[in-house]
C-alpha cells in the first residue's frame, strides 16, 4: 500500500487496487475563515492542484462534515459518481450536494474485496465534545495487505485503545496537531496522546497527519518528533510525512 499526504487529513491511498481520497480539503490558502483569529485558513497550499487532488479516484472517505474535511471546493470538484463512504447522519446532505454513490457505514461494509468498518472517536471531551459533534474512525482490511486504522478526528480515549485491540492494525494514522476549541479544550490528539497511541500498538507503525494546516493547531512536526524522540520512539515507527509526502509500506 501506499499513503500520500496532501494536507490536513486529505489522503490518496493506494490500498487493494483501489485509489482511495480521504476527508477532501481543497481549499487555497488563506481562503477559508479562521478557526481562532490567528490567521485565515488553510495555512499552506496543497502540493498539487485540486484537479489532481481528485484526479483517478475510484472511492473517497469522508469521516465527518466540518469544513476542514470537505469542504466548497471538495463538494465541487469531486465527480458525482465516485463511490463515497461517510458515517450515518452525513449521506443526506452529501447527496443533497448532488452525489449518487453515497454508502453509509454503520457498523462495516465490504466493496471490491475491502473491507470497511467504522469505529468511533472522541472529537473532543465533555460539552466540547457535543459541539463537535459524531465523527468516526475507518479501518480498512484486504487480502494482501496490512490492516490500517484511521482514527479520525480523535483524542486519545477508550475507543481508540479499543480499536487498535480488536483489529490489530499494522498502521495507524493519527491526526496530531494537537488542535483546539473554545477555552484551550484539546479535540484531536497532541504529542503526548500520539505517543500513547505508539506505546498501545507497539508492532504498528504510526503516522501522523492533520498537522501545520489549520491556526487551531498547537503542535508542529518538529515538537512530535523531539517528544517522540525523548520517549524513546523513533522515526521508524512514527512517521511525520510531509504534505507531498508518499509513505509505501
């Protein structure tokens, strides 16, 4: 399989002969509002254009609706056939915005010899976490290929232990930016809650993404690496991507 990081969580993934985008944020820079009054976002340009963005994909996954995970241009730019999975709740409005192959996964589905379960997170904790609303977590499993568990936009919670538990996943792929609402409230994983996640799967390799593109973010690749590194977890197994950036594993 192969990983390319775009930016934020958008992804193509090369998986079980199937192209695969996730969560599509194809917005220029600057162009969308702030999070915090910092700065406009998104913070850095994609690497590529948008058309390429979305160019050959077979299938996209989108793990909730906020603006930073489909948003205008992503509603727009992607083709109306392509075979997109969500969380129940969200089909309605993806194909109010003209999409024809919209599949909800409630618990697992399985298309072109993928299997695709759901598994929650937590976008947040206590009356944050309300605001946030439902998001989800994909694991993705197929002959041949390494198990793969997307925890989506997620703190570091029970749920996520769970999952790596039950499925055993080979990778993991975290959003680590250590993004924040409101008062300071953390709603996805930080340095310290992707570590934990690194010692919890310690036959996983780890990658994370989410990072140095929204002005809510408080953690940069750089400080995940030197915590990661004080802790004893190295490059191998906690990959940094860059946006551009193409893992094969």
């Amino acid at each position: 399989m192969k990983i390319r990081l775009l930016r934020n969580a958008t992804m193509r993934l090369s998986y079980a002969g199937v192209s695969w985008l996730t969560d599509p944020y194809l917005a220029p820079r600057f162009s969308r509002p702030s999070f915090t009054g910092r700065s406009p976002n998104p913070l850095v340009a994609l690497p590529c254009s948008p058309e390429e963005a979305v160019a050959g994909i077979d299938a996209a996954i989108v793990s909730h609706l906020h603006s930073d995970h489909f948003d205008p241009a992503a509603r727009a730019l992607l083709p109306k056939a392509v075979s997109l999975f969500c969380q129940p709740g969200d089909r309605e409005e993806i194909q109010r915005e003209g999409f024809t192959h919209v599949l909800s996964v409630e618990e697992s589905e399985r298309w072109r010899e993928v299997a695709i379960h759901r598994v929650p997170c937590r976008h947040g904790s206590g009356e944050i976490l309300q605001e946030m609303g439902q998001a989800s977590g994909f694991v993705l499993q197929a002959s041949g290929e390494p198990c793969v568990y997307w925890a989506g936009d997620s703190i570091w919670c029970d749920e996520v232990a769970q999952a790596i538990t039950r499925f055993a996943p080979r990778v993991i792929i975290t959003h680590s930016c250590g993004a924040v609402w409101g008062k300071g409230a953390l709603i996805v994983m930080d340095a310290a809650q992707t570590i934990e996640v690194c010692r919890a799967a310690p036959r996983s390799t780890i990658i994370a993404v989410h990072m140095e593109a929204l002005d809510h973010g408080t953690v940069s690749r750089r400080e995940l690496r030197e915590q990661a590194e004080r802790a004893g977890i190295t490059p191998q197994r906690l990959r940094i991507p860059l946006d551009g950036e193409e893992i094969e594993l």
